[in-house]
C-alpha cells in the first residue's frame, strides 16, 4: 500500500486539486484507490460525491473524523489531501501517514516565502529527516512567459528537494472538479497540454525516486 500526501500549510495552493488528480489516475490505471481527505473543509469528499458511477471507483476516507481507520485494507494506493496550516504536532502526525509527499506551490512571492518556512519545518519533522520519506514540489497555476513563473522556477530549482513538474493554470482543472472528474479523464483535445505537464509527476510517483 503506497500513502501519497499533498501537503503545504499555504492554503491554496492546489492540495485538494493534485489529490482528487493523482486519485483518479491510479483509478483509471485498474489500481484500487483511496482518497483520505485530512481537510474538515472536505473538498476532496465533495469531489467524490460529484464524481459518477460510471467512473473507475475511488473509495472515500474521512481521515479528519478517523484517520485511516476505515481505509480498505486492499487499496493499491492511499491519496491523501492535507489541510493547509499543519504545523507542529499536527504536521509530525499526518506526516507519519505517508512515503511520499507533494508539496504544491503557486507563483507568487507570498507563496514562497510561506512554502520557504514550511520546508524549514518539513525538514526537521524526524521522519523526512531520517528519509523514511520522499517529498517533491510541484509548481501549480504557472503561466509561461510571466516574470513570476520565472521567479518559481528558480526558487523551485535551487530549492533542495526534486523538482518535479510544473502544471500550469487552466480550467480544464475547475471543469474536471464540478464533474467529480480527473483531468485524465476529459477529452483528449481539451487536455492533451495538461496530460504533458503530468507525465513527469506520474512517472515520479510511480519510480522508486519518489519512495523511501
Ligand atoms: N492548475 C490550476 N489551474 C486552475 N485553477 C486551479 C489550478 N489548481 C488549483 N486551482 C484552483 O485554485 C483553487 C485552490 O485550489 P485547491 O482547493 O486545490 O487548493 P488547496 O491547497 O486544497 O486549498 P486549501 O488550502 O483551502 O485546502 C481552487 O479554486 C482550484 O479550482
Ligand atoms: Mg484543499
């Protein structure tokens, strides 16, 4: 059973949006999935109650009420979407959860200076710091050609974690949310640039570089 966390205490950042993503492609994959939202605001739930039954089924954790007490003990793969402002004790028990985690963050200079004090304190959390798990950054909302992707591509490079992808703003996103959909799972002309942008982050998550 592989936990894959989407983590930063920025909220915002598009957590919810790479869980229910990263949920519905090991689905389509043929893998059985669960999807444990952390978050009380419960937006990886509301996706699941949109998402129709002729889909590849996803099963619904409630992780802020029991954690992972009530995730099947068969799934291939537990996505785990986190709440933004996990800090301290809270942030040293959700990363206990998890082998890999996704850190994503948008372009903006609020948004890295936040995402800056928080893989401070990522680092030092006991597990990531003996390597019993693998965190990466994903650039999210990016915008070719803007001064501030430019900026988040630097920080992210020099940043001293793999940087694994950049996804860029588009409303194939907010289209495949309202559906309870992946952006796997829209049309090939529609979403063709994203699939693209993806294929670095699926590769990462399916190779050991991503596992401890
Ligand atoms: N790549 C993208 N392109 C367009 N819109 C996006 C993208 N990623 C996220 N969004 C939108 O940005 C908003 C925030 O995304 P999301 O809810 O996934 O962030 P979050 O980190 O889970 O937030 P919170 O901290 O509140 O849980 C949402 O309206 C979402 O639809
Ligand atoms: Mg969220």
């Amino acid at each position: 059973m592989r936990h894959i966390m989407v983590l930063n205490a920025k909220g915002g950042c598009g957590k919810s949006t790479l869980a229910t993503n990263i949920a519905s492609y090991f689905a389509n994959e043929g893998a059985t999935v669960a999807l444990a939202d952390y978050d009380p605001q419960r937006s990886s739930l509301d996706w699941l109650d949109r998402r129709p039954e002729n889909r590849p089924t996803i099963h619904a954790v409630a992780g802020f009420e029991g954690g992972l007490r009530h995730c099947p003990r068969n799934a291939d793969f537990v996505v785990i979407d986190a709440p933004a402002r996990s800090h301290g004790k809270e942030l040293t028990d959700l990363v206990r959860h998890a082998e890999t985690i996704l850190v994503p963050v948008l372009p903006s200079t609020i948004d890295m200076q936040a995402t800056t004090v928080f893989l401070d304190e990522l680092r030092n959390v006991g597990k990531i710091d003996r390597k019993q798990a693998k965190f990466g950054l994903v650039a999210n909302r990016v915008r070719d050609n803007t001064l501030i992707f430019d900026d988040l591509d630097e920080y992210l490079t020099k940043a001293r974690a793999p940087y694994i992808a950049a996804l860029r703003e588009a409303q194939n996103y907010v289209r495949a949310y309202t559906r309870g959909l992946g952006i796997f799972e829209l049309p090939e002309y529609l979403a063709w640039p994203d699939w693209d942008e993806w294929e670095p982050l699926t590769a990462w998550l399916r190779s050991k570089r991503s596992q401890p």
